[in-house]
C-alpha cells in the first residue's frame, strides 16, 4: 500500500510539475501577446499620428498656398485694370509658395486649367496654381504671360510632413503691364511680344483721350463703352442717330433686337422715340427683350442684329435689386454666352453698348461682356476703367473727339461726344 502511495504522490508530483510549467508557458506566451499587442498598437497610434499631423501639415500647405495665390492674383489683377500710360506699370516682390505647389501657370478658360502647359511660359487670361490635387484658378481679366513655375516634391517634402513642418520656396517676381495685359515673369527675364496678332481683327473706330472707345471686332460685333450718347439723345449728343442708322445699316438685314435690363434703357419708352423712328424710317424693324428671363433660340429666331443695352447693370449689382429701374430682372448665364455665339457664327451681328466702371460707380460691371467676348473667341476686353473724362473746371461735361477712323459706320460724322467711358483692350 506504501508503494501504491508513493506512485500517487509521485504521479501527482509530476502532474504538479507539468501544471506548473504549463502555467510559465501560458505566462510566457501571454506576454509576448502583450507585446506584440503593444507593438501593434504602437505602430497602429503612430500610423494615426504620422496621419493626423501629416494632414495638419497639408491643410496649412494648402492655407499657405492659396493665400500667396491670392495675393499674386490680386497684384497681377490691379496691374491689369492700370489705365495705359498710369503708374505702376510693374511690381516686382518675393512671393513665397509651399513645396508642395507643383505648377502655377496660365490658361485661355478654366475648363481646360487641368491641362497643364508643359512649356516655359503659358498664356490666357486665368491664372492658375495646383497643390497636391487641387487646382484653382483666379480670373485677371487681362491676358497673362506667365514664366510658369514647377516644381517636383521630393524626399525632403515628404519628410517635411511627417514632421510637420512646411517646406517653402521663394520667387521673386516681375509683373509688368503691357498694352495687351501684363506679363509675371521670374526675376530680370524679358516680357514677350503679348500683343502679337491679338488685335489684328478688331479695327479702333473712336478714341477718346487716346483711349478706345468704340471698336469693331471682325466684322460682326460692335463694342461701345458709353451708354449716354443714347441715354440723352438727341439735343445734347446729334451724332446718336446717324452712328445708329450706321450701325443697322452695316449690319445689314431688317430685324433687330434690343435686350436691356434697367428700365431706364427700355427702347420702347417715350425717350428713344427719335432713334425708333429714324430706325423704322430705314426699314428695320426693332423689338424689344426686358432680361427678367433667359434668352432662348426661339426669341433670336428670325433676327438678323442683336443690340444688348448695359448688359449686367442690374444683374451683376444685388445692391439694385430694390431701386426703381431694376425691379425685374435675371442673371446672365453661359446657356446665354453659347447662345449669342451660336446666333453669331449663324451670320448674326451683335452690338453691345456699356459704360465706364470705377469706384464711384458701382452700377456697370463688365463681366457679362467680356463673357460674351470670351464665348466668341475675341481677344478684345473692356476694361474696369474710368476713360474720356471732362478736363478743366470750364463748366463742359461732354468730351468732344475727333479722334475717329474713316468706317461705313462713322461715315457722315465728324465728331463724337462722349461722358466718361471704358476702354477696350485687346
């Protein structure tokens, strides 16, 4: 029986013993569990870290990034509105941009700012910048040379962000103003030729004070950037309705119609009964289009002239909304650009006439017209501008110019008043 004891104890001793060894294995294997759980988790912590501050990181690039965009858009747009001839015709300053900025340059339209150009310098009349994936673009409203700027993230930029820490890059700049927009180029580098062929089609029929004023684009569309020669016709302005009868004339066909918005532009008013009847007297039949709604097919159907009366003075100005003469209206929309260019390149012929812009003037816009020159393929733009303005405190409010080019539509006049204008550009 002793012997039989001794076997249990002894078996029991060895199964206390695998019990225990068994437990260390558990202990052990736990453990490493803990440890690889902690590494795991460590490296899952890191990862989200490394994340988070990378995305800190690029969220400031990108701050960065689109303020210095702004501040080199806004220089090279207060450049462009410049009068010809006025200072500043340069600005030269450091302009500092992220490394993770690869492109600025610029392009014709935004709808094909995702085709970067590949050469040294790119032109159209937006400036564009690409960050990582995004792009955007600022309108300078004037042609733009642009000495493009490129630049390949590297390693140093990657481990910029996993640090935090932006990388930077510093430009020194040149934006120089020439009669066709302005030119951004790297520092000492010389403007090229902008103007080149640009102006080839549009012929300069009236100048004021050395500034265009009235002019023909191809043979088709006709810019007028003073409104008050037909506003108070015809005592104070007797050349309105022969440069009228000219227009229509030159145009040709007998049916025109007039879109206008303020209701101090309506053609049907008793005011512009001189111009209708001279009009109507010659053949041409004129009706009218209130824009409190989109120009559609259906109302050009049949016409041979589109005249537009201050387009965008109401639509590009809220702050109206509420005065007398802009009750009703719409904003201009680019079913409306496409229209007018479908109209034209169908044999139509446009004339639009607007007014100056400044600061003391915050009715006429020239958006809704460079727009529409956009849409048709011109180089030509009307400037945010004051031009042709009374000189002297002798008492005359209207500027006389003899300034004007021998045309089928300034025959048979010798002088032209005019009260403040734009100019037009090209």
């Amino acid at each position: 029986m002793e012997d039989c004891t001794i076997g249990a104890q002894s078996i029991q001793t060895i199964q206390d013993t695998q019990d225990v060894q068994d437990m260390k294995g558990l202990k052990g294997i736990s453990v490493w569990i803990w440890v690889v759980g902690s590494l795991v988790i460590g490296l899952i912590l890191l990862t989200v870290f490394v994340q988070f501050l990378s995305y800190i990181t690029k969220s400031r690039e990108i701050e960065i990034a689109k303020s210095s965009f702004q501040t080199l858009s806004g220089d090279a747009r207060s450049l462009c509105q410049t009068i010809a001839g006025a200072a500043p015709s340069k600005i030269e300053k450091p302009y500092t941009f992220p490394d993770a900025v690869s492109d600025i340059y610029s392009v014709s339209s935004t709808s094909n700012s995702f085709d970067i150009p590949s050469g040294v310098r790119s032109y159209g009349r937006y400036l564009c910048m690409k960050v990582y994936d995004e792009i955007s673009c600022e309108n300078i409203q004037c042609d733009v040379e642009m000495s493009s700027i490129k630049n390949t993230p590297s390693l140093i930029t990657t481990i910029n962000n996993i640090l935090g820490r932006v990388g930077s890059k510093e430009y020194t700049l040149d934006i120089i103003k020439s009669d066709c927009g302005v030119s951004i180029l790297k520092f000492q580098e010389t403007p090229g030729n902008l103007c080149a062929g640009k102006c080839d089609n549009v012929v300069s029929l009236a100048k004021c004070q050395d500034h265009n004023v009235i002019s023909l684009i191809g043979e088709s569309t006709l810019v007028m950037t003073d409104f008050t020669p037909i506003f108070d016709c015809c005592n104070n302005y007797p050349n309105t309705v022969t440069f009228l009868k000219n227009v229509a004339k030159f145009f040709g066909g007998t049916d025109i119609m007039i879109v206008w918005e303020s209701a101090s532009t309506n053609p049907e008013s008793d005011k512009y009964a001189t111009i209708n009847d001279a009009l109507n007297s010659e053949g041409f039949t004129i009706t009218s289009f209130r824009h409190k709604e989109k120009l559609t097919a259906t109302d050009l159907e049949g016409k041979s002239q589109l005249w537009i009366y201050l387009p965008g003075y109401c639509s590009e100005q809220p702050e109206l909304q509420k005065t007398a003469e802009c009750t009703e209206f719409t904003s201009w929309g680019q079913s409306e650009y496409d229209l007018i260019k479908n109209f034209v390149d169908s044999g139509g012929k446009l004339f639009i006439i607007t007014d100056y812009s400044s600061a003391d003037s915050p009715f006429t816009k020239q958006t809704i017209v460079n727009n529409i020159l956009v849409d048709l393929g011109y180089n030509a733009r009307v400037m945010e501008t004051k031009v042709c303005i009374p000189q002297g405190n002798n008492g005359e409010n209207i500027v006389k110019t003899t300034d004007i080019t021998s045309h089928e539509i300034t025959q048979n006049i010798n002088e032209f008043d005019f009260l403040a204008s734009s100019e037009i550009v090209c």
